[in-house]
C-alpha cells in the first residue's frame, strides 16, 4: 500500500511521462558551452610609443635614466629604462633592462607603470 506521498510523487511522474521524441536540436543550440559559428578573429592594436613620462610627482623620465625597482629576488635593484608605451586604457609604462642579476638568477628587465617609477 502506498503512503500518500508515493502515490502523489508516481501521479507526477505518469503525467511528465510522454511517448514522444525529445527534439535535442533546440536544447543544443541553448547549451552556452558549444561554440556558435566560427571565432572571430580579435585585432592586434599597436601600443602607442612614448618620448617620455612623468611619475606621480611630477619628476619627467626619458630613456636612458636609471631607476630603482624591486627585483624578483627582492631588495631593490638599480635598471635603465629603454622605453615607454601607452596602453589602451590611457596608462604610461617604462620598460627597462637589467645590468645586474645574483649568481642563480636571469633577469632581462620588465616594465612598471610610469606614476611608480623612482629615480637611482
């Protein structure tokens, strides 16, 4: 004999029960996972290069200063800058190479915002 709560959950499912073919089509064009037509292909935009920059305190920056950075074996390093771009959100960047690295470590240099940079 079946409690009430059997003979409501068997009436549910004899109801969502049907004879007739589920149409996958519709629920594959609904899946977000699946790729829809081809990708398309992004533009590569050129970053604006820069003569020079200032930091946040005003101080001007050209190519050639030396800098202070914090190199990624941490204390603080002395570089030299080789150039700046601006990115697409309007932000300058100085990129700088590395004169020095310790024993065990290679390091080419890398690039800071320009309102961080600090004069050696």
């Amino acid at each position: 004999m079946l409690n009430w709560r059997e003979a409501k959950l068997s009436s549910m499912n004899q109801e969502n029960q049907t004879n007739q073919p589920v149409d996958q089509s519709n629920e594959l064009s609904k899946n977000p996972n699946k790729p829809s037509g081809k990708p398309k292909h992004l533009e590569i935009k050129q970053l604006k290069k820069l003569e020079s920059a200032t930091n946040k305190f005003g101080d001007r920056f050209e190519g050639g200063d030396k800098i202070t950075v914090i190199p990624p074996w941490g204390g603080q390093a002395i570089v030299e800058i080789t150039d700046f771009y601006q990115d697409h959100s309007g932000n300058a960047w100085a990129r700088f190479t590395a004169s020095e690295a310790p024993p065990g470590w290679t390091w080419l240099g890398g690039c800071l915002r320009a309102s961080r940079l600090q004069k050696a």
